[in-house]
C-alpha cells in the first residue's frame, strides 16, 4: 500500500491510519525513522484527542441527562405548586362556604331566640294584664262586699 492514504472504512482518519501510514521513497527523501516517530507522535495526540473528545460527549451526554432529569423535576415541580395552589384555592372556598354556613346558622339560631324572648315577654306581658284584671276584679267585688257589709252594718245600727 505504499504511496496511498490509508483511511478506516467511514472515512476517518484514525491513529492506527497514520501511524502505519506507508510513503514512497524517493531520492533524497525524508528519513524513515524520523518520519515514523513523527507519525508515531502524532498518532499518540490523536488518540489522546479521540480519547478526550468521547471523554467530553460522554460528559455531555450525562450532562444532557441529567439536564433532562432536572427538567423533568422542574415540570413535576410546576405541576405540584399548581395542584397545591388548586387545593389552597379549593379549601379557601370551602372554608368560605362553611364560615358562611355558620354565620347564617348564627343569625337564625339569634333570630329564634330573638323571637322566643319576644314571645316570652309577650306572654308576660299578658299574664301581667291576667293579673290585673284579676286584682281589679277582686278589688272591685271585694268593695261590693266590704259595701254590703258596710251598708248591712248601717242598717244594723239604725
């Protein structure tokens, strides 16, 4: 294969290309110890090239995970403030709702005994006016008693 360019099967040129990379020999040509080391040299770099240019993309495909397990994190995140923001909406309402509940329970419950005390005085009230006319009457058949006695004892002195 002297005098041709080695290259792997995709085209690329890999170390291994270069280092047993074959030249024609010419008149005055360079020396072949020395072009062999060259090769040699700079085969070792473009290993080392190789070596780190897949060190870094397996670095950026971690980094490429775990940039896309943040991300999910971050969604599963926005999801659970939003929910937790829907669930403080939903009980605020329903702590409305029932403190809504207790006021109207509270006012019917003053409502009624408002009314029961009106009712209660009502009849008082009525018991009181009972309670007088009962004395008014008794007053008055109380008189008409003390005056027939009365007039039975005029009578009786005469």
């Amino acid at each position: 294969m002297t005098g041709e360019f080695r290259m792997s099967e995709r085209g690329d040129l890999t170390p291994l290309d270069i280092r047993y990379q074959e030249f024609r020999q010419g008149l005055r040509g360079y020396s072949v110890a020395e072009v062999r080391e060259y090769l040699g040299r700079v085969a070792d770099v473009q290993t080392a090239l190789i070596e780190e240019n897949e060190r870094l993309r397996s670095h950026i495909r971690e980094l490429e995970a775990e940039l896309a397990k943040s991300r999910e994190g971050e969604a599963e995140l926005k999801r659970a403030v939003v929910a937790a923001e829907r669930i403080a909406r939903e009980i605020k309402a329903q702590a409305e709702r029932e403190a809504e509940l207790i006021k109207r329970e509270t006012e019917s419950e003053r409502q009624a005994a408002l009314q029961e005390l009106i009712d209660q005085m009502k009849r008082i009230k009525a018991d009181i006016e009972q309670v007088r006319n009962e004395r008014d009457l008794f007053v008055g058949q109380f008189r008409a008693l003390l005056e027939g006695y009365m007039s039975s004892l005029d009578r009786f002195k005469r």
